[in-house]
C-alpha cells in the first residue's frame, strides 16, 4: 500500500499541505502519517538526571505530546476524521527535516508533503530551510505547498 507522510504544524501552509496529502490519500488509497515536531534541545529519550550531584538512577519522564502539540495534533485529528481518511499520528522532538526523512524512510513513503515556510536570507544561509532538506535527503517525491 502507498504511504504519504505530510509534515503538520500550525502554520497555514501546513494547513494546506495536509489538505492536498488528505487529497492525495483519498484518489489513491494511500496510507496517511501526519507528523508534528517540536524542537527540543535534549533528546527526550535520554537519562534526565542532569543537575543531580549524586549517583542517583535517572528518573525518565514519561513520553507524552508536549503541551504547544495538542492542540496542533487534534486540529490535525479533526480534519482527518471530517475528510473521512485513515491516519496515523506521530509527534517527534527534534530537527523537523530530520524527524520528516526517517518517518518517510522507516515507513516506506512514496510521497512526503510539507508546507513552504519562507525563510529570510540567514535562514537559508544556515539551512533553516525544511522542505529543501527533505527533497534533498527523503528518498521519495516531496511536495511543497504554498
């Protein structure tokens, strides 16, 4: 079966990026991922006992969407659920490029659709841009949508 993973934020043109993979998803039967991520500077996953001044174990915190992800992902749920499409959710903290090439090659996406974000002159100095990131390294048709 054909797998789109569309990037999902609350930007506009994340708005209309999952409007054209729900499109998408529904002339073609294909499988939905929508992905949210958030930029975290520690790695989740990762012990948490940072500051300690013992040996005491790490103490892990549970895995839960982040607080500025809820409403993101039930808006996401929402349209998904009205367009009558199948999906699956994912959150992910992280480089949003990165987060968006694994989740297309860990699920073997034939699509990836992402919104342009359009970034001022440093950003793209610096390579802030995602959907450029994506085409470069995703492996699988990417489209951006204005």
């Amino acid at each position: 079966m054909r797998t789109i993973v569309v990037g999902y934020d609350d930007e506009d043109a994340a708005k209309r990026a999952l409007e054209r993979a729900l499109d998408e998803a529904k002339s073609s039967g294909a499988e939905l991922v929508v992905v949210s991520v958030v930029e975290l500077p520690l790695d989740p996953e990762g012990p948490q006992n940072f500051g300690t001044l013992d040996d005491s174990p790490a103490r892990m915190i549970p895995l839960v969407v982040p607080e500025e992800l809820e409403p993101v992902l039930a808006h996401a749920r929402e349209r998904v659920a009205a367009a009558g499409v199948k999906a699956d959710f994912l959150w992910a903290a992280g480089d949003p490029a990165n987060v968006l090439v694994d989740v297309a090659r860990d699920r073997g996406a034939s699509l990836v659709v992402v919104g342009a974000h359009h970034h001022g002159f440093l950003a793209k100095l610096v390579g802030a841009d995602v959907a450029a990131e994506v085409k470069r390294h995703a492996g699988a048709d990417v489209v951006v949508v204005e």
